[in-house]
C-alpha cells in the first residue's frame, strides 16, 4: 500500500513537494565536481607543502655543515680497545708463547731438569767428546 | 533529476569495511546527489545542504575504522547526515539565522516559483503552494519525524528501512510518520483556511 494513502495525506501536494525537493537539488556537474574536491581536500593523501620542502632543505644543510665540520677537525685519537678484545690479545700472546715453549723442549738436547748437571759434567752428556 | 541507482547503497558494509581512502572518492560520487537531496529537504537551505553533506562524509571517512559493517553503506551515511542535522538544529544560534534567512528565501523563491509559459497557471501554483506549504510544515517537525518523513514520502524508503537508519523499531517510525503526517495535515490546512 502507497505511504500517502495509508497516511491519508493527498497525494497532490506530497507529490508535488517530492517533484519540488528533487528539482531544487538538481545540480550541474560542476557543482558536484567541486563538491566532490571539497570532501577529497580531506579525505585524500596529502602532498608535502612548500615549506616542508624548505624545511627538508634546510635539515639536510645543517646535516652538511656539522659533517664538514666533524671532518675538518683531523684524525681522532684511537679509542682504548674494549676489554674483551685485550682478554683476547692476552689469551693469543698466552697460547703463542706455549708453543714457543714446547718447541724450544722438543728441540732441547738435555731435558730442562738436567740442564745443571749437564752445566757440572760437561762429558757426562757427551762421552766421545773426551 | 539524477537519482541514484549504484548498487553501493544496497552493498552490505561487511563487504566495505575497511573504506580506504582511494575507495571512499567512489562512495562519494555514488552517495553525494542522494544525500545532498535530502538534506535540502531537511534543511530547505542549499548552502546548509552542501556543507552538511560535505561534512558527512569527512565524518564518514574520518569514523571510517569504526564501520562494523552491520548495514550498507548509504545507511550509514545516512545515520550521519541525519546526526549532524541534529546536531545542527540543537544550536540555537543556528535557529536564529534559519529563521531569518528562511522568511527572506521563501518569498524570493516564491516570486521564482511560477513560471509565464505553464500549461495550467491555476493548478501549478496551487500544487506550488502546497508543495511550499508542506516544506514549512516539514521544516517545523522534530529531526526524527522531519528525516522519517523525507526518507519515506522523498526517498521512497521502507518502513524498515528507515528503522534501520534511524535505529529505532518499525512501530516507532509508523508512529513518527504518523505524527509527522498529522502535523503536516493540521498545517496545511491552517493555510488553506
């Protein structure tokens, strides 16, 4: 059942009120373009202004000058080397120094604990020589 | 008249939730001649119309995270616009300048209103008058009556439909209708006397 009888309102005027209405709010394409790039002023991504783009510049200017600055300024003193790396050295020097040892006794010709009586009895490692 | 026929408006929202922005420049174009129709008819103001629709989307789409997705998309839209009117019509001062513009508006659109050429001169002004008088009695009901009116007798809406948008009972909208018809009825026919 049509809303206008089951209301018992005339239909003329709700009609012509309808008709009246959506004439008024007939509107050309431009009006709807505008409108349209009114909302999107808002809902859209905005790209970076002007002074953003000065503002970047003038970042990356300071950035410049403080690395020139920094590189004017000649070669840093070497930094103290972190503990661990010294533990390290200490560890490296350790094991080279072993080695060293154990090569020095493979190529010894009198153990180190005879070395004494060797310096006292200089035949007694030797007995052709005499 | 251009009335909207795109689909979007029967799309239910769970299919758009999400409205990302490339996609919301369509669900303008597809929602804008529709809402800015009835809000005109709401507000009887075109410049009022124009900002309240814009401000409806950019409502919209700034609450868009807050779309569940429980009713199309122009419901929602709808529910804003209405909001906003509601909003609008609680401001007082917003009352003042209406009241002021609408005297001064209605007598130049009056004076517009009938044209030299129309076939029947005596039957158009009257169906003019009627149509005038039927918006200054719109334009007088509550927001709710005023949206339940305009969505069932401009819009063409179901009754469930409207209860929908308004969030409300089918009941309560029959009884705003009723009310709204009856204010209507009672005056117009206060002009006519």
């Amino acid at each position: 059942m049509n809303g206008r009888e089951e209301q018992g309102q005339p239909a003329r005027g709700l009609d012509a009120w309808a008709i009246e209405v959506r004439e008024g709010a007939a509107r050309d394409d431009a009006f709807w373009a505008r409108q349209s790039a009114e909302i999107g002023r808002h809902t859209r991504p905005r790209s970076v202004p002007a002074w953003g783009w000065v503002a970047a510049l003038g970042t990356a200017s300071l950035a410049a000058t403080a690395l020139a600055i920094l590189m004017t300024r000649g070669p840093q003193p070497v930094p103290a080397p972190a503990p661990m790396l010294a533990v390290a050295a200490v560890v490296a020097t350790g094991d080279d120094q072993w080695l060293m040892d154990v090569e020095k006794a493979v190529l010894r010709e009198v153990p180190l604990a005879f070395e004494p009586v060797d310096f006292l009895l200089p035949g007694a490692r030797d007995p052709d020589a005499e | 008249m251009t009335r909207s026929t795109t689909s979007i408006i029967d799309v239910p929202a769970r299919r758009a939730v999400g409205l990302e922005a490339a996609a919301f420049d369509g669900i303008v174009r597809a929602h804008q001649r529709r809402l800015y129709r009835l809000l005109l008819a709401m507000t009887r103001n075109p410049d009022e119309a124009d900002s309240l629709t814009q401000e409806t989307f950019v409502r919209a789409f700034e609450h868009r995270d807050a779309f569940r997705g429980d009713c199309a998309v122009g419901t929602w839209l709808t529910r804003i616009a209405i909001n906003l009117v509601r909003d609008r019509t609680r401001s007082s001062l917003w009352r003042f300048w209406q009241s002021l513009f609408r005297r001064d508006g209605d007598a130049a659109a009056e004076a517009e209103q009938v044209p030299d050429d129309a076939p029947d001169p005596a039957r158009a002004l009257l169906a003019r008058e009627d149509a005038r008088a039927i918006g200054e009695a719109v334009a007088r009901l509550s927001v709710r009556q005023r949206a339940a009116f305009t969505l069932r007798y401009l819009e063409e809406q179901s009754v469930a439909q409207i209860a929908e948008t308004l969030g409300c009972e089918v009941g309560t909208v029959k009884s705003h209708l009723a009310r709204a018809v009856a204010s209507i009825r009672r005056e117009v026919g206060h002009e006519r006397s």
